[in-house]
C-alpha cells in the first residue's frame, strides 16, 4: 500500500470539513479540525501531517495566527490559507514573508487544491 501524504484542514465551518474530507481522502490522508487550538493538538499529536490548509476568517484565532502558531513550532510543514474573500494586507504580508505559500478561494477548486497538494 503506498504511504498518502497527510494533510490537516482546519475550518471552523463543519460542512466545509466535511466537503474537503470528502472530496481529498480518497487521495490523501485528511485529518480535520474545526479551530485553531484543536488544529495544534493534532500537529502535536501527528507529527507525520505534512500540509495544512486554514481558512482564514475562524473565532478565537483566525487561520493566520493558527499557521503562525503551528509554522513556529513545525517550519518544514507547507502552509496554504484558503479563504472566501479577497487577499487582504495581512494575507498578502503572509505570502510575502513565506508564512504562506498560496491562498486558495471558496468554494474550493478540486482541481487547483489537488495540485497543491501534489507539488
């Protein structure tokens, strides 16, 4: 059996975790998390998760300060926001200093998400 790369998505939205859940696992291993402090536990808990995909607009800590958070304590993990609105200044500053590599849009492209997970 070959080994999928694992991928947590974090989105305080649960149909969006499920749709994403739905849609990636038949390709990848999908561990999702409705917040950002439950994001951190299962990093915590699952070193082997090798992409993280945030939304962007969460209560208690929006995707930004989670990916900051988990970025600080797992630099080699690859970092995306996925987001329903425009790239804002602070997005663009995370793309710009590498916090992020991409910011993805809602509704989520299959086809563009997928590619991203396979680069």
């Amino acid at each position: 059996m070959i080994n999928k790369k694992k991928i947590l998505y974090v989105d305080d939205e649960k149909i969006n975790v499920q749709l994403f859940q739905i849609n990636f696992s038949k390709n990848f291993d999908v561990s999702i998390s409705c917040s950002g402090k439950d994001g951190l536990f299962l990093l915590d808990n699952n070193l082997d998760i090798e992409v993280v995909i945030s939304d962007m607009k969460m209560p208690e800590m929006n995707g930004l300060e989670f990916i900051g958070k988990a970025k600080e304590k797992y630099p080699d993990k690859k970092y995306y926001m996925l987001t329903g609105f425009d790239i804002t200044d602070e997005i663009q500053n995370a793309l710009d200093n590498r916090l992020i590599l991409k910011c993805l849009k809602k509704p989520f492209n299959l086809k563009e998400i997928e590619k991203v997970l396979n680069e």
